[in-house]
C-alpha cells in the first residue's frame, strides 16, 4: 500500500538541494534583467480596422448569403501578413530606393534591410525586405466584431506608424489586384470556351436539318401522333371480321356437307331469313292444301289434280334452286369475309412496320435535338455569364473601413521589463524547484532513515554524518572525541544493537556492506569500543581478510591473526589487547590465498565457540557482500549481520541485493546503518541528533563514563589470555 505523501517530504526535497535552487533562480534572473537591458526597444504601429464579407453579386445566383465564414476572415489575414502585401508596402514607400530621406524610412529602411552579407544574386533587396517586414507583422482580430488590429514593430516610431497604415492600403489594393487578375483570366477562358462552344451548336444544328431532309422528318410529329389511333382503329376491325369469317366459316362447312340434301339443307338454312324462300314455304305450304283439297273431288288424273300437282312440282323446284343459291351465298360470304381478315391484317403490318421505323427515326431525332439543345444552353450560360463578369468584375471583394489609423507611439512595448522581471522570478524559482525534484527523482542513492525502511524493508539503527575533519581518523572518534555528535551516533547504534533482539544483545555480530567504501571497518570500530565502554566484554575480529584495516585503526600489529589460526596454526599471539579495557582485537594477520575456503572451514566455528565462553559479544568485520562471498559465509555462523550503508555512494538497488543474498542463505539481518550522510544545519536530522548533545556532553561523557573509563584501564591483565589457554 501506498504511503501518503506529506508537505514536510516536499520542503525536505527543497532545503536538501536549496543551494541548486537557488542557483538556478540567481542565474535565471540575471539572464533575464541582462537580456532585458541589452534588447533594443520595439515600438508599435497599430492600425485598426474592419473587414467585411461581400454578400455575392451574381445576377443569377440567388442563393442565400452568410456573412459568417471563419475560413474567409484566417484566409484574410493570411494574405495581410503575406509577402505580397509587404512587396506591395515597400512599393507605395519607395523602400527598396537609396534615395529615401523622409523621417524614420532610412532607420526604418536599414532595420529591414538587416546583415548585408545575406543578399546574393538569387535574392534581390525588395525580397529580402519584404521577408523582414512580413516577420514583423501582426494580425490580431477583436474578439465578438469585425475589427482587426493591424500592427507593426520597429525601433523607429515614425516608422512603425507609417508602415501599419500603409500595410491597411496596400491589403486593399492587393485584393482588388487579386480580383482583377481572376476576372481577367476568367473572361479570357470564357471567350475562348464560348468561341469553342459556338461551333459546335452550328455544328449541331446543321446535323439536324441534314437529318430532317434524308428523312423526310417535317411532319414527323404529326404522323408518330396518328399511327396509334390508326393502328388501334385497324385492330378494332380486324377483330370484328375476323368473328364474322369465323362465323361464316362454320355455316358454310355445315350447309357444304348437306348440300345434296335440300331438305336437310333447308333445315339448317330455315333460320335464315330469306323472303323468297320463306314466300316459296308459304306457296308450297298453299298448294299442298289445295291438293289436299282437290283429291276429295277429283281423281289423281283429273286434270284439276294434275295442274294442281305441276304446280306444287314446279314451286318445290324453284325452292331447291332457292336453297342451292343460298349456299353459294354462305359461300360467298366466307370467302369475303376471309380476304376482309387478311386485307386488315396487311394493313396491320404495314402500320406496325411504319410505326417501328418513324420511331427509330424519332429516337435519332431527338437525339440530335438533346444534344442541339445542350449546346445551345452552355452556350448561353456562357455568354450570360461573360455579361455578368463584366458587369460585377471590378467590384471590391471585401468591404474594408479603416477605423483608426496609427499613431506615433510614444512607449517602447518591447521589452516589458517588468513582465520580464517578474517572468523571471517565477521561472528561476519554479524551474529551480522542478530541477531539484528532477534530480531528487535520478538519485536512487541512500538518503533518509523513513526512506531507506519503506524501500529496504529494515529498521535503521544508525545514523552517521559526513565526516569533514580530514585532519583526523573518525575511525576512533569515540575514543579520541568521546563527547562528540560523531560519538554519540556511535553509541546510539550501541543501543539499537542492545535493543534489537528481545533475547538480549547479539552474542556475534556481523559488520558488512554492499560494496567498498562504505565505512563498515569504521562502523565495527566504534561500536566495538562503544560496547567495551558499557562493561560487555568485546572482541572484534577483522574477517576481512583481502584488505584489513583495523590493525591501522588501532595502530595494532598484524604479523598474526585470524588468517594463521583458519590456516591450522596455534592461538598463541592471535588475540592482543585493544586501546581500552574490556576490549579485545584479533587482527586478519597475513592475507592469504583463498579467504573464502579458510572462512567456510571449521575452524572458524570452533573459534567463534570458544570466544563465546570468554566474551559478551564478538564483533566481526567482512569484506563487502557483492565484491566476494566471505560476508554470505559468515552470516550463517552469527547471531545478527548489520548492513552498513553509505548515504550518496550506495544505491537502493546494490542494497537490495545485498538484502537478497542475506536472505538467500536465511541470515539474520539486525538492520542497516546510514553513513556518511550530509546533514545540514536546518535539516531536521541534524536537530535531532546534534542539536542537545551539548546541553549533556559534559555531564556524561566528563562525568560517569569518562571515570568509568578511567577505572577499567585499571583492570587486570587477566582477561588479555590467549586463545589456546580458552
């Protein structure tokens, strides 16, 4: 879980790397006041005017107007800080002519002009000019209106006065130039597109007239407008007659097949309505009566009976000849009837086949019509719009009012030396505050206690200063000083150390650190003596063995020690009285060849056993734990390993390492020591742990301790015995 920040974490940052902050705000701010004083004064021309969209002026647009275009107004101001507008400026101004004298142009001219070493033959006066007077330009529009403020810096007053109300007039003539030249081009390739456009419509209306005569199209409307009704009229008919051949068809293949059969003829013709055969029915009828009649008188010879009976023959004859006529007329009715069908369906086909080629006819027509009429459309939208170009072409593209011309300013508006004063003071004191938490950030050395257990995950029992006297050693500063702040950092490890077990102090403890240089040789020194000078019997054993150093500590001899007794040797010499009683040394002695192999043998074991009989607390010095593997060795065979840190020289990545191998081999870790840490006289740390070491320095160190020390010089030799006699 996340710690939560406090004020207190900030204002540290700040009052640790205070000297770079203020550095940085001293040197800020004088670059600033230098730069302030040393930048030649600006003075600003400024023109106010109004810029308004032209609602469109074509005759035949009437489409709706919007005066809102942001598009149109950024493209304005474009063109009133192009170079076209400044080519056009020094024109008016005769800038670019070395006969200029009138107040301010020749400052002016010179200013715009700038190094001469910078024309070449590619770059001619008036350009070089003109690029310098477009840099300097400024387009500002009013916030909520239509106003624009046109300005213009120079050194020269005059200058910038007369250079921002010219750049107003020569923005106007720049766009009715651009207007012009536009109308110009657009006329000529419209004249051009007409005179292109006019021959084709003759050449489409000579096409059509052709078309008209080859095919005899003058009354073609007229005669595609009757064929429908015709062929539907036609159509009409042809169904009527076709039903009437049908219905004669049938009659006459029925009469033709009982043609030898008058009466059966007579029969189906009996519907018929036919006069003469229905007189000659009503006579035959009459004539069978009066023979009927007759044969009641007369006999069959009777020659009233017999003119009666030629009668009745002859009348049965003519109706047989009635009936014979009427099947020829069935006949003839048929075959009338038949030739009507197939005349109309003639003339169906000839309408269908007239039909089909007017309206091929007519498609081409009207083709050619389209494509006449197409012509003749562009061609005068053109002509129309050549008309309205000359008409509506000269007019103003823009609406512009100069509301206030420029006056002679009469302040420099650059530099604003007090924006840049105070500009600077806020640079310089943030940006020094954000270079100290930058570097604050880059630096993973070890610094603080809180911050060195939140990171680490280990109590510190000490904290250290930086020693500054290169005069003397602070390897025996708690002997030489006792009554320093140096010796009481010392002895309050004492305490941490006395503290750090529930069970009482560590019988061996184990002195080491990440990597050299970090002062632990130091470190088991003190608290070697500081320990002795509470009554604890103490020994320090210097386990370094690839470079010893507390023999030069204690200014002791080191032709014996540790090295000779893991080598197989005997204890004798190996372990020599320290500078105050209660303490014992035994010196790394010759350094051999293998430390590590001497180191992990059982030797070592055996003599830690037998020191444990005679003494409180042994103190052993080992090389750093990343350089070699003798502190990994000896931190299995000791009651507690102290890591000793060296504050800006040890990062928290080598101390978690070396953490890690500790734990790798479930060595017991007390915790860590800060060394060498930088304390400042307003740091908080510096309060604590120097600020009442003088209200109490007397009274302990001059007084109980030092008689205390006093007292044990005076002990017997007896506890200086060799190792073999333990």
């Amino acid at each position: 879980m996340n710690e939560e920040i406090h004020l207190r974490d900030y204002l540290r940052v700040i009052n640790k790397r205070r000297a770079m902050v203020l550095s940085f705000f001293v040197v800020t701010l004088v670059l600033v006041v230098l730069g302030t004083l040393a930048a030649t004064p600006q003075y600003e021309g400024n023109t106010q005017v109004m810029i308004e969209k032209v609602a469109n002026n074509n005759l035949t647009d009437g489409g709706r107007f919007s005066s809102y275009d942001p598009e149109f107004y950024e493209t304005q101001f474009q063109l009133i800080r192009s170079q076209a507008v400044a080519r056009r400026v020094i024109e008016i101004l005769h800038l670019d002519s070395d006969s200029v004298s009138a107040p301010g142009l020749r400052e002016g001219r010179e200013s715009l002009i700038g190094v001469v070493a910078d024309l070449s033959e590619s770059r001619q006066l008036g350009d070089l000019m003109a690029e310098n007077l477009a840099e300097e330009i400024s387009v500002l529009p009013v916030k909520n209106s239509r106003l624009v403020d046109i300005s213009f810096l120079s050194p020269n007053p005059d200058f910038a006065a007369l250079i921002a109300n010219t750049i107003a007039k020569a923005y106007i003539e720049q766009s009715l130039n651009m207007k012009m030249d536009a109308t110009r081009r657009t006329l000529e390739w419209m004249t051009s597109k007409a005179d292109e456009e006019g021959k084709k419509l003759r050449v489409k209306e000579e096409e059509v007239q052709a078309y008209m005569r080859a095919n005899n199209l003058v009354t073609v409307e007229n005669r595609i407008a009757v064929l429908p009704q015709k062929l539907a009229e036609i159509s009409t008919a042809l169904v009527r007659i076709e039903t009437r051949r049908k219905e004669k068809q049938e009659l006459y293949q029925r009469v033709s097949k009982v043609a030898s059969d008058p009466q059966a003829a007579e029969a189906m013709l009996g519907l018929t309505k036919n006069t003469t055969l229905q007189i000659l029915r009503d006579e035959i009828l009459k004539a069978e009566q009066k023979i009927r009649e007759l044969s009641a008188k007369y006999g069959v010879k009777h020659p009233v009976m017999v003119k009666a009976q030629g009668d009745f023959d002859i009348l049965l004859s003519k109706k047989n000849e009635e009936i014979t006529r009427l099947i020829q007329g069935t006949k003839n009715e048929y075959e009338f009837a038949l030739a009507s069908e197939e005349n109309l369906r003639a003339q169906m086909d000839t309408t269908k086949a007239e039909a089909l080629n007017l309206n091929e006819k007519s498609i081409q027509y009207d083709t050619l019509k389209r494509e006449l009429a197409t012509s003749r459309q562009l061609y005068d939208a053109l002509m129309l719009r050549m008309k309205e170009q000359s008409i509506t072409g000269e007019t103003d593209p823009v609406n512009l009012w100069i509301v206030e011309k420029a006056l002679v300013p009469l302040k420099p508006v650059k530099p604003r030396k007090k924006v840049n004063l105070l500009l600077g003071l806020v640079v310089g004191l943030f940006g020094g505050i954000g270079l100290a938490f930058f570097i604050e950030y880059l630096d993973n050395t070890i610094k603080y206690p809180e911050e060195t257990e939140k990171i680490l995950g280990l109590p510190t029992l000490g904290l250290v200063s930086l020693w500054k006297e290169k005069e003397t050693d602070i390897d025996r500063v708690v002997l030489d000083q006792p009554r320093s702040a140096f010796s009481e950092s010392y002895k309050g490890l004492r305490t941490a150390v006395l503290l750090s077990s529930t069970e009482g102090l560590p019988g061996r403890i184990l002195i080491t650190s990440a990597v050299a240089g970090a002062g632990k040789t130091t470190t088991a020194v003190n608290l070697a003596v500081s320990l002795a000078q509470t009554g604890k019997r103490v020994i320090l054993v210097d386990a370094d063995m690839r470079k010893p150093r507390i023999h030069k500590a204690l200014k002791l001899p080191n032709n014996a020690g540790l090295s000779n007794w893991l080598a197989g040797g005997e204890g004798k010499g190996l372990v020599q009285e320290g500078p105050i009683a209660n303490l014992s040394v035994i010196p790394s002695g010759p350094i051999p060849p293998n430390p590590s192999e001497l180191l992990s043998g059982q030797r070592m074991n055996l003599m830690l056993g037998k020191l444990e009989e005679k003494y409180d607390v042994i103190i052993l010095d080992s090389p750093p734990l990343l350089s070699v593997t003798d502190s990994r060795i000896l931190s299995r065979v000791v009651s507690g390993t102290i890591l000793v840190l060296r504050a800006k020289l040890t990062t928290y990545g080598l101390a978690s390492s070396a953490i890690k191998m500790l734990r790798d081999v479930n060595a017991p870790i007390l915790g860590t020591v800060i060394n060498a840490l930088d304390l400042k006289k307003n740091d908080h740390y510096y309060q604590y742990y120097y600020g009442s070491y003088g209200i109490y320095g007397d009274e302990v160190e001059g007084g109980v301790e030092q008689r205390k020390m006093e007292t044990d010089r005076r002990e017997p030799e007896r506890d200086r015995r060799e190792l073999s006699d333990v």
